[in-house]
C-alpha cells in the first residue's frame, strides 16, 4: 500500500518487471481479493483458521484499467523495455471493505503457449512442486501439481 486515504480508500504502487515482454501477445492475468475467514459459531476458535480469497471486481476493474494505461502509456517513467523486460510502473486507487487489506494475484504469461510459474526444484534439481503466479510479490502458495 503506498498511501491510505481512508479506512477504505487506499493506493497502491505496482513496479512490475516483465522480462521477454511482446507486445500483443504477453499479457499479465491478474485480480485483486482480500480474504474472508467464514464464521461458524459453533466452532472452536483454534479451529477457526480457515480463510476465503475473495475477488473485490470494482478494484480488479480499477487495476486492469491502470494496467493497461500504463502499458499503453509514451511516459518512460510508467512504461520502459529495458535489454527486453518491460517495466510498469503505476498507481491504482482501490475501496475494500473496513479493515481488508487487497491483494494482487497474478502471474505473468509471456505469450499463450508459456506462464511463468514458480517451481520447486529439490537439491538433486528434480521438479518437485510447481505454483503458479504471484500474490502481490511473493510466489502463490497454490500448488499445481508435481512429480
């Protein structure tokens, strides 16, 4: 988050460096979500970690209007290939509900035949488990499948 405006109101500042980038056919896929932990009264509360990831559409609306302003944009400081990486650089200003910190999910697809995931090699350099995309700048700790 890069400046709150409100308890709800926030901006955020997205630098994204897309290395390979080709215009038209790379594309970065993405939404922005919050989480949701569901409430059951009839649970104890160490039982009570389970959690929801929730899309919030108006602030996945706002980001992929920024998005594609600044991958349209002339300005060097939004929009910059340097030795073949994209860089964007940009701010989004997103409403979530009381208290909810969003968060960009996304992963990055160089062109349609290759997504660039995040994989899990053991010591031996075999893959072992294989997440796809990003949550904000950490990898996803959604797992893909593996050996």
């Amino acid at each position: 988050m890069k400046e709150e405006l409100s308890p709800t109101r926030k901006v955020y500042g997205y630098r994204l460096q897309l290395p390979g980038f080709i215009p038209g056919k790379s594309n970065v896929i993405g939404a922005i979500c919050s989480t949701h932990t569901p409430v059951d009264i009839m649970q104890p509360i160490s039982k009570m970690v389970n959690f929801q990831i929730v899309e919030n559409k108006p602030a996945t609306e706002a980001f992929r209007q920024a998005l594609t302003n600044a991958m349209n944009s002339n300005d060097f400081f939004q929009n910059e290939i340097v030795d073949g990486t994209l860089h964007l650089n940009f701010d989004v200003e997103m409403e979530s509900a009381h208290g909810k910190e969003l968060n960009l999910h996304w992963y990055y697809q160089q062109s349609h035949e290759v997504i660039v995931p995040k994989r899990m090699l053991t010591s031996k350099g075999e893959l072992e488990k294989t997440y796809y995309g990003m949550v904000d700048d950490k990898p996803s700790s959604i797992y893909q499948g593996g050996k």
